[in-house]
C-alpha cells in the first residue's frame, strides 16, 4: 500500500485542504440525495417484503401461540389481533414507517460523522499552514517547552522554535476539534465578530454540540438520534470550513495555486496522480477578494 505524501509547502496544503473539503461534502451531498430518492422507491418493495413475512403467521393456532391482546390476559386470536392492528397491510406499513425512520437517523449519523471528520482534518491542515508561514505567531504555544543543551549546538533560536511548532502542531492532530480550531483563531487573531461569510457567523458552542452528538453517535450505544437541525448543521459545519480558510488566506496572505487545482482535475485530459506532475509556480493564483482584513 503506497503511504500518503504530506505535503509541507503551504501553498500547496492550502489548496488541497480546499480541494479535500470540497469533495468531501460533495459526497455527503450525494449520499443523502441518493438516500431520499431511493427511499421513496422502496417503500412500495418494503412494504409488500413485509406483508409477505406477516403472511407466514397467518397459520391455524399461530397467533394465540405468538401473541397476547393488551390487557396482558387474553389470548390473541387471529380475528382479536387483526382487529387491534388494523390487518397485515396496516401492520406493514407502520412496520416500514419505523424503517425508513431509523434509515433516515442513521443516514444523519453517517453524514454528521463523515461532516466532522472532514471539519477536524481542514483544521489541523489549516493549522499547519499557518505553523509553516510564520511558525513565530506559535511562539506563545511553545514558550514554555524544554530544550536540551545538545539540541542548541549550532542552532539558531529561529530553527528551534521551528521544530518546537512542528512537534507542537503535529500533535494537535490527535486532539479534539475544539483544539484546533481553537488554536487555529488563537494565532489568526480575527477581530470579535468578524465574518468573512454573509450568511454565517462563528458559534463555537454550536460547534461544540456538533461535536458532543458526534460523539453520542460513535461512542453512545445503540440509540441513533437525528441531527437537531437537519441539513442545516451540515450546512454550518461546511461554512466553517469555509471560514477558516478565509480565515488563514487573510491573516497570511496564502493562496490557492491554480496549477494544483488542475492537476486535481486533469484538465490536460488524463488523470495523473496529483503528486506526480511538476511543481508550479508560486504566486498563479488571484486573492481571495471582497473579505473584511483581519485585525
């Protein structure tokens, strides 16, 4: 299996962090389309599916053997039950009611973790972006860090302080997303309310509580619970990714490369791996225009 290359030029990490997230929840988007569309062709299937598994009991002495009327007393009679439950075809229907439900939480589940996972890895890449153009703006992170006599021979203050920031940064990737994005706003520095997005503001409580049902989802047991506000919260965890892209752009000036960007898409006609074409130029990319300057 070939090992994943990490790229260490900003530029370039800066425009593939762009690229990951935006084909990320491209396929989020996909999966809940494809999910609703194919569900309402299947529910007509469900349904006969589940009448013919209802059908099976409806053998002599079955029901009084299997079931029990409500008052907990009465044997049920195939005639008693079908009366309480409306008959196999009113059964069936409220049997597939509660699939396509728990299809449509686990669909949320699904789309919440694949949304967060994408958020966590933008942020840490966006971290690192920032750590790689000015790793002094770290210096507040790693003041306090031990250095050993032999690691100062020969050494300038500047590249210590780089392979401080590097070891610091790197282990920001196994923390949390609050961390990072934490650390992330911690050394950009965005003024109070500042909002590089219209129609989006920053609520890191909100991110909070994304991040707290994620956990339910993965680590709560069984119970799936949809999202608290459905498309929505998807929509808010991808505008912060676009915030904190806008965010770095801003306090550092990076920009996305557009030879990157086509040779993400092939646009010479073929599909050469994204690593294997030669380096471009820096600098071929406009700036990100009409955004409010950081203070």
């Amino acid at each position: 299996m070939r090992s994943k290359r990490i790229a260490e030029d900003p530029e370039e990490l800066f425009t593939l962090t762009f690229l990951r997230t935006l084909n990320g929840f491209s396929l989020i988007t996909s999966f809940r389309e494809v999910a609703g569309v194919a569900t309402d062709y299947a529910v007509p299937a469900l349904v006969q599916r589940a009448m013919a598994t209802l059908q099976d009991l409806d053998g002599e002495g079955v029901f009084d053997k299997l079931f029990i009327m409500p008052d907990g007393k009465t044997r049920a009679s195939k005639e008693k039950f079908m009366a309480v439950t409306g008959g196999i075809k009113e059964m069936a229907r409220t049997m597939v009611a509660a699939s396509i439900k728990s299809h449509s939480f686990a669909v949320d589940a699904a789309s919440l973790v694949f949304a967060h996972s994408i958020l966590d890895a933008a942020a840490y890449s966006y971290c690192r972006v920032a750590s790689l153009l000015v790793p002094q703006d770290w210096e507040g992170a790693v003041g306090e860090r031990q250095v050993l006599l032999k690691h100062m021979k020969g050494c300038t203050y500047d590249s210590v302080l780089q392979e401080k920031v590097a070891d610091y940064v790197g282990s920001l990737e196994r923390k949390s997303l609050l961390k990072k994005l934490d650390s992330l706003h911690t050394v950009c520095r965005p003024s109070d309310g500042w909002s590089a997005l219209g129609d989006y503001a920053y609520d890191r409580e909100r991110l909070k509580r994304l991040d707290e049902t994620r956990h339910d989802v993965v680590h709560g047991g069984d119970v799936v619970w949809p999202l608290p506000k459905g498309d929505d919260d998807l929509w808010y965890i991808q505008k912060t990714c676009t915030h904190l892209m806008v965010l770095v752009n801003q306090r550092y000036k990076v920009k996305m490369n557009t030879a990157y960007l086509s040779r993400a898409y092939g646009t010479s006609g073929g599909h050469t791996p994204l690593m294997a074409q030669q380096e471009p130029e820096k600098g071929t990319a406009p700036d990100l225009e009409g955004q409010t300057p950081l203070s």
